[in-house]
C-alpha cells in the first residue's frame, strides 16, 4: 500500500502547453495553464484514487514559465496534505507532455524523483486526460484524467 501511496505522488503529471482536444472537430487549442483538480487515477484498469485509496484529492498548477506544482491530500477538501512535488514540464508536441519533479513529504523532507513521458490523450477547456506507458512497471498502463 506504501508502494501505491508513493505511486500516486510520483503521477503529478498532467498538462501541457497545448493541445486538441481528441473528441472534437473543432481547431481550438487549450491551454494548459491553471489549475487541474484529478477526477479519476487508473492502474492496470483499477481506480487507485478516491474512495478508500489514501490518496482522496489532488490539486496541479501549470505556469506559463514551464513550472509546475502538485499537492495531494488525504482528505476530500484539500485540507490534510499528503505530500506535494515541484518540477518542470515541457510539451515537445501536441500529444506528448514531458514532466520532471521532486516528491516531498509535508515537512519538507525529499521523498522521490520522476521523469514522465505522458501522451496527451484529452485537453480541451475543462477536461485533461493522460496515459502513461510502462509506470510504475514494464508493461503497465497509468491513466489520470481531470477537471479545470
């Protein structure tokens, strides 16, 4: 369960610059820029968010300068921080959003590094969504979807 709680700290990965958004004729791009609340975190075709998950809630910041932050809580009100991260993304193309952050736990004490190549299923205005291949493990399958 530690080795799932960690998991999901090591996943703030999310947004990019840009993108179109997969269900749409439309040519509007998105921003990524702002703030992304998670909805959903499925391994392997499991819900590993919510519930009785200790991961309850989870908030992403994206900045124009290529900073990002993420915050997870135990909680349902975003109150009770389980651990945030710090880092860089990049969006090399349309479908691909590259982060890099440092994990730490409350108190400030260093927890983990990731590196993360994500493809960018879904941006539009409201609804991001993104699939990670072969994390935590070969041949897994990490989604995350979330809401503006």
């Amino acid at each position: 369960m530690k080795k799932l709680n960690y998991f999901l700290l090591l996943i703030p990965f999310l947004l990019l610059s840009c993108s179109k958004d997969s269900s749409s004729s439309s040519s509007e791009t998105y921003s990524i820029q702002g703030t992304w609340k998670t909805t959903s975190a499925v391994l392997n075709g499991v819900q590993i968010f919510g519930g009785t998950n200790t991961i309850k809630s989870e908030k992403y910041f994206f900045y124009a300068n290529g900073d990002f932050d993420t915050e997870s809580f135990t909680d349902t009100n975003y109150n009770n921080l389980y651990s945030y991260s710090l880092g860089t993304y990049t969006l090399p193309s349309t479908s691909t959003l590259i982060l890099s952050a440092d994990v730490y736990s409350p108190s400030d004490v260093f927890i983990d590094s990731y590196n993360l190549s994500c493809q960018v299923v879904k941006l539009n205005a409201t609804q991001l969504e993104l699939k990670v291949l072969n994390f935590p493990n070969p041949n897994d399958v990490y989604v995350k979807k979330f809401i503006r």
